[in-house]
C-alpha cells in the first residue's frame, strides 16, 4: 500500500527519492509525489496520478527541481480517488508545510469542519491534507514547528507514519509514528525516513525501528528521536542483513520468478540454522517448555496465502500434536469473540508483520489472556513487535505481490514449530521424528531439483491459459495446497478459480463441471491417494481436462487419469505441500505471462495490505 520515503542530505534528493520510490513500488499504488525544499527555501511539489514513470515525465518538463532535502509518496487511495490532488505530498494553504502520510486518519472530517470554519480551504478529499492544514494552523499561531507537530498529534486519531517538510526551517525533515511503519536509516550522504527498509537498502543498512507516539527530527548530519512528551531518547540500530542485490530483478523478467527460484536458499537459510544433530532447535522456545505443555488449543490467525499455511498447519499439527488446532481468517477472528484464555496459544503468520487485520487480531488474542507467537519475515516489524514470541522465515525481501518463498518458508517454519511442540509433549515417537527432521533437511536440494526443471508446468500453462475458470481439487493437505494454488492463479491471471475439498465436489461444485472445464487435481497426500483418485474419476467422466499434480510415489496411481501429469520428489506425508505448491506457482506464473499480465503488480492489489 502506500510508501514513505525521505532524505535531508548532501546529495540532490529527487534522484534519491525516485530510486527509493521505485523501490516501493511493489507495495501497490495509483499515485505518486515528491517534495523538496529548493536552495533558496522554496517548497516545490509534484505529484500526479499514475506510474512512477508519469512522475519521472513530469518532472522531467519541469527545471530539475533542486534541493538536497525532500520527502516522497506512492499513495493506494482510500480517502478520494486517485488524481493528482489527492496524490500526496499535501501542502497547507499558506504554501510553507508539506507532508507524506501512510495510514488512516480517523477524526479527519471533524477537524476539517473546524478548519473550514475558519476560513481555512481544502484541496483534496483526503485525511492527509487535515494534518498538513492543522499543522500550518498551529505553526501560525504557535510559531513553532516542533509545537505544531506535538499539537497536531495531540488532535489527531488513528494510524500514521509520516514525514514533513516545512520551508521556514529547511535542513530539518521530520518524522512521527503511530501504528503505521516507520523507520530511519543512517547514511554517509545523509539520512532516511522510509515505510519499508527495501527503500533504504541502496544507501544503508543501518536502521533503527520507530516506536509509536514518537517524532524524530533529522538533518543532513544528525538524527534525534523524542517521545511522546518531547524528552530526547537513544534507541539502538540495527544492521539490516538483506542486500541490495537480493531486492532487484537480478537477470529474472520478473520479482515472483526470481522468487520462486530462490525457495530452495530461502528454506536453507530457515531450516538449517534450526537443526543441530537431527534435531529440531528453537532457540526462541527455550524458556517455554512448561508453557507448551499447559496448551491445549491452538488458533492460527492471518490473512492471504499466510492463511493458507494456516490452513496446512491446521492438518500438520493438528496430527501431531492431537489437540484441536483451527486456522482462522484474521479479519473474521478479530470480530468474532474468539475463545482465548492462558492455554490457548495464538501463532499469526505475516510475511510483511504489518497486515493491519493481523496485528489487529494479535491484539485480540492478547487481550483475551492467550500468548502470541508469530511466524514473521520482516525484522522488527510490528507484528513481531508485539508478539511474546517471534520465529522469524529467513526468506529475504519478498518483492512480488503474490507470495511465494514467504509462503514456503512459513510453512516450512510452521511444521518445525509442531514437530518441536510435539516433542516437548512426548507426542511424537523417535523414528517419526527421525523421519521428519530427515524430511526436513533434504528438503532444499528437493526444492531445487524440483525448480531445475519447470519445462511440463511452462507447457501446460502454454496449453491452457486461455481458459475462462479453473477448479482446484484435493483432500486433506491437498486441500488446504489448492486453495494457494487456486489464489496464485487468479490473483496473477485474472482467471476465475476455486478450491474446494474433493470429497464435497458432489455436493454442488460437480454440476459446473462439463466438457472441456480445466480442473486442477492435487494427488500428492499419499494416505488418502485412493479417495482423491476416484474424484478425479468423477471430474474426468464428465469430460473435464485434468492437470494432475502427483509425487514420484502417487504418480503411478493417477496417471491413466491425468490429461497433463506433473511429477515432484516425494518426501515425508507431512512436508508434501511444500513441494506441491511449487508446480502451482510456476503454472500460474506462465499462466499470467502468456496472458500479458502485469505479474508483480496485479491489479488492485497491494503487498502489504496497511487497511481495514
Ligand atoms: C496481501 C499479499 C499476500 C499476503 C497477504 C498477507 O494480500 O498480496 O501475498 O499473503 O497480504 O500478508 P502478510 O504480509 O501478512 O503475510
């Protein structure tokens, strides 16, 4: 969704502001802007609606707008539609503040009201310009931009990350925070505000987290962090071990490709650090025995293909453990009174740990006296923040909206958890643990046998990516598989598709099926191989084409059934999905090439998803 990036330096800042727009892009946006404060203390804007490119042309008709200080947006509207004066920056009326803002600004109308009473009038439609209007209102009367910035977040309610500039005080940039993203970066040239530390990776890795409540002020040479009552505070930095290289296209004609190329690194890098002589260990775990042994509920809560592997975990460690394990969409759990308490455990999966439905849910279940543990890619985000305890995917920056090595990774993460939760509870028994962790240490070389060959999935996608619908079929783990494959497909390729549970095809979804329907069969979860083969049966009989996705074990059983059969490695029942899903990425991936699709960047969607 919306991306903040900003710079007070000695370097000309569009250049920058551009680059770390571009950077941000993946997040999803319909409009664009800069800010800069000119040599001679001027306040330049220009914003438009559209790709970063139409922004590049605009400014490129205009003189280059000098200066070495500035702040940038990429906005996913919500309040106003996307044009160019609801593009952000926004500017007060007296012309002298300006401000990027990410979030959501709930009491927006009611200060609005009160500044049109006096006269004050709005350009745009969004919450934003309120902060930047409030702001120039209490500068006038304050005559003090520190004042004004603490007397705007006193009015103010809601989320808000966001960066401002005002031409009266021209080295300074200012930053404040609220349940919004928000982190600095300390550079040789200068220093950086940014919503997501991939905006930042080309200049520096040093960084430091913003917290709610506080406002930092940086120049060229100096950052100052204050909290909520103005007093200055220290706060650590981190070095961010993602680099610039692992952000970029790298060869690839797209981010999901060179990602899904990259699952067998990304599982590597999650898996092996956790095993120590077959076994299993979590380090974060290491105080929580007599915790895990009190649990006897598990709820695992979040949004998108992280529900997905929810929905995997949900089987996985429901059979290992024996106790009631449920997967829930986090923005139904956050509405729907959840039962908690000390002996339920909550696990909310977030590739980005900034899914505002997610960290709402967390919040939920903390209230309701249950512990948070999360399964998170992004250090320090707020998910991971706020969560008792965090695992984190070591998957690097994920770029494309569609997931894929996130996806990998959590799930990978995920049955590490159970498994080790199991053992803790003595409930699993030496050799199946043997035989899991074995699993799990082959599993990189697995992943990448399997990406060494993509030639059958690149053909079937070739033969049928003009189909108008698609159905995606399977038991068991299967099931909870085709529900990634199915959203992979349509959300990259814009083809109808649904998932459902092979065994309730006969009560409903088999009416749809007529000659020539492509149904998509998953046969990989090889204790219910029989079951799952006489749907495709049901599905073949009448006439439909089916794409079989089987293991080097299942395959000998569906292959008179399959009119395209896709073979993978076989590996413990359990780990299955983790190669299963890879033939459903990499058929939705040609699937959308050979329709044209804007891959990366789909439609309507967003990466990071910062709204209700
Ligand atoms: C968006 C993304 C999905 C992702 C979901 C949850 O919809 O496009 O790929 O699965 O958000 O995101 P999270 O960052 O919480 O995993």
């Amino acid at each position: 969704m919306c991306g903040i990036i900003g710079y007070a330096g000695r370097s000309e800042a569009v250049p920058i502001l551009l680059d770390g727009l571009e950077r941000l892009e993946y997040r999803g946006y319909d409009s664009a802007g800069v800010a800069v404060v000119s040599p001679e203390n001027e306040l330049q804007v220009v914003k438009t609606k559209g790709r970063l490119s139409v922004l590049r042309e605009h400014l490129a008709e205009q003189d280059p707008l000098k200066g070495q200080i500035g702040i940038g947006h990429t906005r996913w509207a919500t309040h106003g539609e996307p044009n160019d004066t609801n593009a952000h920056p926004h500017v007060g009326a007296d012309g002298k503040i300006a401000v990027v803002h990410n979030g959501i600004i709930e009491n927006y109308l009611e200060i609005r009201a009160s500044l049109e009473r006096k006269g004050i009038h709005f350009a745009s439609e969004t919450d934003t310009e309120v902060i930047a209007q409030l702001m120039e209102y209490y500068y006038r009367k304050l005559g003090n931009l520190m004042n004004a910035v603490y007397a705007v977040l006193g009015r103010i309610q809601g989320a808000y990350a966001m960066g401002i500039l005002c031409r009266d005080v021209p080295g300074q940039m200012i930053a404040a925070r609220k349940d919004a993203p928000l982190l600095i970066g300390y550079g040789e040239d200068g220093n950086y505000i940014a919503s997501d530390v991939t905006a930042l990776l080309a200049h520096t890795r040093t960084v430091t987290y913003m917290e709610d409540g506080e406002v930092a002020v940086l120049t060229a040479d100096s950052v100052q962090i204050y909290d909520r009552e103005r007093a200055p505070i220290d706060r650590e930095k981190h070095t961010v071990d993602w680099d610039v290289s692992a952000a970029e296209k790298g060869g690839y004609a797209h981010f999901m490709l060179k990602e899904i190329m990259e699952q067998g690194e990304a599982v590597r890098k999650t898996v092996s650090p956790r095993l120590q002589d077959g076994r299993i260990v979590l380090p974060e775990l290491a105080e929580s025995a007599e915790f895990l042994k009190g649990i006897r509920k598990i709820n695992i809560v979040a949004c998108g293909s992280a529900y997905h592997v929810g929905m995997v975990g949900k089987y996985v460690l429901e059979k290992l453990l024996r106790i009631p394990v449920d997967a829930y969409l986090a923005s139904e759990f956050r509405y729907s009174e959840p039962l908690l308490g000390e002996d339920t455990l909550v696990i909310v999966i977030s590739q980005s740990g900034e899914t505002l439905d997610s960290m709402a849910a967390l919040r939920e279940a903390k209230k309701g006296g249950s512990k948070v543990l999360s399964i998170v890619n992004v250090m320090g985000s707020s998910i991971a923040r706020e969560s008792d305890i965090v695992l984190y995917t070591w998957a690097g920056p994920e770029i494309a909206v569609a997931t894929t090595k996130a996806y990998t990774t959590q799930m990978v993460l995920l049955i590490m958890l159970g498994i080790y939760m199991a053992d803790v509870n003595g409930r699993v028994a030496a050799d199946e643990y043997a035989a899991l962790v074995n699993g799990i240490t082959e599993l990189p070389e697995k992943i990448e046998s399997l990406l060494g060959d993509v030639d059958i999935c690149q053909k079937a996608a070739s033969h049928y990516f003009n189909r108008n619908s698609v159905f995606f079929i399977g038991r068991n783990l299967d099931y909870a598989l085709g529900l990634e494959g199915s959203l992979k497909l349509k959300e990259i390729s814009y083809i109808h598709s649904e998932s459902y549970a092979a065994g309730e095809l006969k009560h409903g979804t088999i009416s749809l099926i007529e000659p020539g329907t492509l149904v998509v069969a998953l046969a990989t979860y090889a204790p219910l191989l029989e079951k799952t083969r006489s749907n495709i049966v049901e599905v073949r009989s009448r006439g439909a084409d089916v794409i079989v996705v089987a293991t080097e074990e299942t395959a000998p059983a569906v292959r008179d059934q399959a009119t395209e059969l896709l073979i993978i490695p076989s590996t413990h029942p359990l780990l299955q999905p983790v190669l299963g899903v890879m033939p459903l990425q990499i058929f939705a991936y040609y699937v959308a090439l050979n329709r044209g699709c804007d891959i990366d960047k789909p439609r309507n969607l967003a990466k990071s998803v910062t709204v209700e």
